[in-house]
C-alpha cells in the first residue's frame, strides 16, 4: 500500500513537472507568436504610412501641375 502510494506520487511529480514545461513551451510559443504578430503589424503599419506620404505627394504634385496650366 505505502509503495503504491510511494510510487503515485512519483507519478504524479512527474506528470506536475510536465505540466509545468508544457506550460512554459507553450508561454513561449505564445510569446514567440505574439511578437511576430507585433511585427507584421508594425511592418503593415509603417508600410501604409509610407503610402499615404507617396499619395499626398502624388496628389500636391498632380495639382501643382494643374495650378500651372491654369495659370497659362
């Protein structure tokens, strides 16, 4: 009886300590997610700034060229 209980402990540490690096990979594989998502959304973010400049300069230029029509 005493070994029985003896040996369903050891299990039982042994299944908490798995637990516990299952849960650490996890948290990474969530951190390891997470950042990457952050980036993309970065990069998404920087990218359609970039955008918006090269239209508003697009758009300055195209009614530059119309004012100096208009002018002649």
């Amino acid at each position: 009886m005493w070994y029985a209980e003896k040996r369903s402990n050891a299990t039982t540490d042994v299944l908490v300590y798995w637990r516990c690096v299952n849960r650490r990979m996890i948290e990474r594989k969530l951190v390891d997610a997470n950042l990457i998502h952050m980036r993309l959304v970065l990069l998404t973010v920087l990218l359609l700034f970039l955008q918006m400049l090269r239209l508003q300069r697009v758009k300055r230029n195209y009614i530059f060229f119309l004012t100096l029509h208009r002018c002649k």
